[in-house]
C-alpha cells in the first residue's frame, strides 16, 4: 500500500512540473531559472531552452545557516552570476513545488540581486 501512494506523488509532482513547463520557455536573451529542492540542498540553473544548454547553474553549500538562509544565498549568487552573463530578466520555473518557503526565499534572493522576472 505504501508503494501505491509513493508512485501517485511522483505522478501528481511530474505533472504539475509539466504544467508549469508546457507554460514557459527559456530563450538565449531571457533564459528559464529552473530550481530543484531537496530536503537538504536547493540549487538554481539559468537555461536556454532554444539551445538546450545551461548557462549558469549555482548549488548551496552546507555551511551555515539555515535552509531558507542558504536557499536566499543561492538567489543572490544565481542573479551575481547571470548579470556576469548580461542576462537580467529571467523566467522563473518552480518545478512543480510550491511558491512557498524555501523557493519563495531564492526568487526574492535573486531580486535583491538584480534579476527581474
């Protein structure tokens, strides 16, 4: 029984990823800001869906502070690394989670740091 409820929130989270992906698309001048969550990392790719290429990708580091902390550091390297590039207007994918907590807290790092989106 627990195997069944594993494999129907895997279905119901690579389709709401799909959603949010048939609604977006990354261009050479305004790429796709594709995040990934997991319970201990978070980290951030700038990718050009016309070309199927990364062009930045940042991860945290566990060093300190806390999760939200670390995923508001990520934003802040991903927006200093695509200004580096001369990108500054993103789309911002949130792979199927929720706008909420630790994704929230990288979107708005990566607005402090110059991205708009």
């Amino acid at each position: 029984m627990k195997s069944d409820k594993m494999k129907t929130k895997r279905v119901a989270k690579l389709r709401r990823r799909g959603r949010v992906r048939a609604k977006i698309q990354g261009t050479t001048e305004c790429p796709r800001l594709a995040v990934y969550r997991s319970l201990s990392h978070i980290e951030a790719q700038l990718i050009d869906d016309s070309k199927g290429q990364t062009i930045v990708a940042v991860i945290d580091n566990k060093e300190k502070g806390t999760k939200t902390e670390r995923a508001v550091e990520v934003g802040k390297k991903i927006a200093e690394a695509a200004i580096a590039k001369k990108i500054k207007t993103v789309v911002f994918d949130r792979g199927g989670y929720q706008y909420h907590g630790r994704i929230k807290a990288l979107a708005e790092g990566a607005r402090e740091g110059g991205l708009e989106f």
